[in-house]
C-alpha cells in the first residue's frame, strides 16, 4: 500500500520504527518479543500509531493493545492490509 508520503508500511519499517523508539538496534526485535518488556508503553505506542496511519492504513489503539509482540503487530496489519484491498471503494 502506498502512503501519503511514498512509503509502505512493512514488517521491516514496523520494526525500525519500534527500534528507534525504544533505542534498539532493528536486529534486535524479534518477532515474538514482549514490546512492552523493551519499553513501549502507551504514549510510544500512540506516536507509532500516528506514524503508521499516514500511510492511510487506518489502525486503531485497541487493535494492537490486544497484542504485545510485532508479530501479532504485523498480523493485524496484514488483515487490515486485505480489508482494504477487498474493499470497493478503495
């Protein structure tokens, strides 16, 4: 999916993001790391979220509050990914 501005939201973006956030190296984060043990907490997640959204992809807080590891991140992502390119009005 394209954004707003050029660029895509990937597993590889989602991870240097979260990287950044919590000053890790991306290498670090794991698929199946607690984010939360790394030190995200809600106001981080919040930031990421609005970074995330201007690709036009349109998640919400609770959606990944029900998750705690990228990978879980990432599929919801995925489903979201599908929906709109299901969607007629796309």
């Amino acid at each position: 999916m394209t954004t707003h501005t050029g660029e895509m939201l990937t597993l590889e973006r989602m991870r240097a993001d979260i990287a950044k956030m919590v000053h890790e190296d991306p290498e670090a984060i794991a698929l199946d790391d607690n984010l939360m043990d790394l030190g995200l907490d809600s106001m981080r997640v919040l930031n990421l979220l609005v970074r995330w959204n201007e690709t036009g992809i349109g998640l919400d807080f609770s959606e990944l509050a029900e998750h705690t590891t990228l990978q879980g991140w990432w599929e919801v992502v995925q489903r979201r990914l599908a929906q709109i390119q299901d969607s007629p009005t796309r």
